[in-house]
C-alpha cells in the first residue's frame, strides 16, 4: 500500500483544544522567568532570545491551530446517518454518546461498547455494527474495520453505492448483496447472504471471490472455506433487530412481505397464484414502528386476512 493511502485511511490526528496550548504557553513563560531571576547579572542578557523564540513557537502551533487555517476550513464531508441505536456507542475521541438522527464525518471512528447502531449511507446502504466493533469512516466509498463485526446491506442485487472494507486480509468490496465482515486481531472472516463479494489481498495476491452461503477466514497466510451456509440464524438475526422500519404507508403487501423476508432471509412462499396476486392489491396503512416481527405477521393478518406463518425458515403467505 503506498504512503498516500495509510495516510488516507489513518485520518487526521486528534488537535489540542485551546486551553492545552495557553496552559503550554504559561508554563514555558513561568520557566523562562525562573531562569532568568536565577541567572547571574552578565548572563540575563542571553535569556533575552527565549522569550521571542517562545512566542515564536507558541505563535505557529497557535497557526496551525486557527480556525481559518486550511485544514480547519476543509468542509466536513457526511458520510452516514445513526438510524438506529440499541445501547450505548461513541465516536472515538468524544465524551458525548450518539444519538439516533447523528450525522456521521469523513475522519471519524465509529465505536460501541455493550450497544449496537444502524447507519444509512446516501445512496440507500445499511452498515450495522455489531457490540464491540470499532470502524473508521474514511468517506462514503472507503470504511475500515479494525475490530468487531459488520454488516452490509446494498439494498438488493445490483443497487447501492461502491463500498470498499479494509481488513487487515485486505479490502472487501461488494456486488449489490448482504454481507458481514468480521475481524478479531489479525483475522478475518467474510461471510455472504446474497450476492458476491470480493477481497482483494495485500500484496498482489489473487482476488477471492465470495458468493451467498459461503464464508472465508483469512488469518496470515491461512484461508478457511465453508460452504452451504444457511441466510437465517443468530449469526444474521444481530442485524436484523436493527434494521430501519420500512415505510409502509400505502404500500403493497407483496411489498412488505418482500422486505420482511429479506431481511430474515427467509424464503417467501404462496400458497397459491391467485394469493400472490392479492397481495400486489392489497395496500397498506398506518406504522408497524415498535413491533417485532411476530407482532406485525399477526397484526397484518387480521387486517388483511391472509395467513401468514414462519416454517423451515420460509415465509408463508396462505395454507401450505
């Protein structure tokens, strides 16, 4: 990796608050004063430099510091927005927690403790982190990951924005899918829902490819393969719980049940074809906000009248 990019994904360095600096500067001035009360008379006349040289060094740091210097005027760049929060999280190097609604800048670090949180990139992708993770916001195409665990969400095949995850097994990109990328020290695993997704290893190593129930752990110079995975479990189910509620206000029911499955990954089943074609007719009203998923199937079902039941890991709409 060049110099340019570890920079790049390193961030900027933490600024001293400006107390820090006058406190600096009045310790030096109080020090040269010692000095100089202390130094023979023929001597002072050598301290009399320090005092400008001080000034002079306390000035530039001030420089650097100013609010109208060229890196504090850059423009802060959104990269996502909280959407949901479940527990406490930071971003690094603040004492306050996050709210839901917080805009998330280019240069931060994202980081939760016991907690969890949903964010929304312009452009219609969900990262989901989840306890214990910590994840750097280079900007809206380029994340790193240094601890814990991910979970992406294009939105479906071919949708969403480019999104590039660097690992220390090198950087993850997607093809419209739902993912998860987990790092614990130097490890790092890989597994995928839907889709595909690509990690690209440092050193010119050759691309992995990564598709839907298959994951890879890459420790060093070791690869892991596992296969046939199923896209439902507590391994998914983290993220589930923190997906943004979908709008239903005078949507379809094909719609709804679409989304809801999805994001179980469940299979969506008819009964029948005429049942399925009820469901694109069928329009939505009101907010299912504050229920979990049973209380919405039964809630739909008595206002819709159609059955709707969860089974071997499929969603069914109608008797089976």
């Amino acid at each position: 990796m060049s110099i340019e990019r570890l920079i790049r994904f390193a961030g900027e360095r933490e600024m001293p608050p400006a107390e820090a600096v006058e406190r600096a500067r009045l310790a030096a001035e109080a020090a040269w004063r010692r000095g100089l009360e202390q130094a023979p008379a023929r001597t002072r006349r050598r301290y009399l430099w320090v005092p400008l040289a001080c000034a002079a060094a306390v000035g530039a740091l001030v420089l650097v510091l100013q609010p109208g210097s060229r890196r504090a005027t850059a423009p802060l760049v959104a990269v996502a927005q909280v959407v949901t929060l479940q527990g406490d999280a930071t971003l690094q190097g603040t004492a306050g927690l996050l709210t839901r609604g917080a805009t998330v800048f280019a240069g931060t670090t994202l980081v939760t403790g016991d907690g969890r949180l949903a964010a929304a990139v312009p452009g219609g992708l969900s990262l989901r982190m989840d306890r214990h993770t910590r994840l750097r916001c280079v900007d809206r195409e380029h994340l790193v990951l240094l601890e814990g665990s991910l979970y992406v969400d294009s939105g479906g095949l071919n949708s969403g924005p480019a999104l590039s995850i660097r690992t220390p097994a090198g950087e993850v990109s997607h093809v419209g899918t739902q993912f998860q990328v987990q790092v614990s020290g130097q490890t790092t695993r890989v597994r995928v829902r839907e889709g595909r997704v690509a990690l690209l290893p440092e050193a010119g190593a050759q691309q992995r490819v990564i598709a839907a129930g298959d994951a890879l752990e890459v420790s060093g110079s070791e690869e892991r393969w596992q296969h046939g995975l199923a896209s439902l479990g507590d391994d998914w189910e983290w993220a589930t719980t923190l997906a943004q509620p979908l709008i239903i206000e005078n949507r379809t029911l094909a719609e709804f049940l679409t989304w809801l499955a999805r994001e179980h990954g469940w299979q969506l089943r008819y009964g029948d074809d005429a049942l399925q074609q009820r469901t694109l007719d069928i329009r939505l009203h009101g907010s299912f906000d504050g229920l979990d998923t049973p209380s919405m199937l039964e809630r739909i079902g008595l206002v819709t009248g159609v059955p709707l039941a969860v089974r071997d890991g499929s969603l069914w709409v109608g008797a089976k």
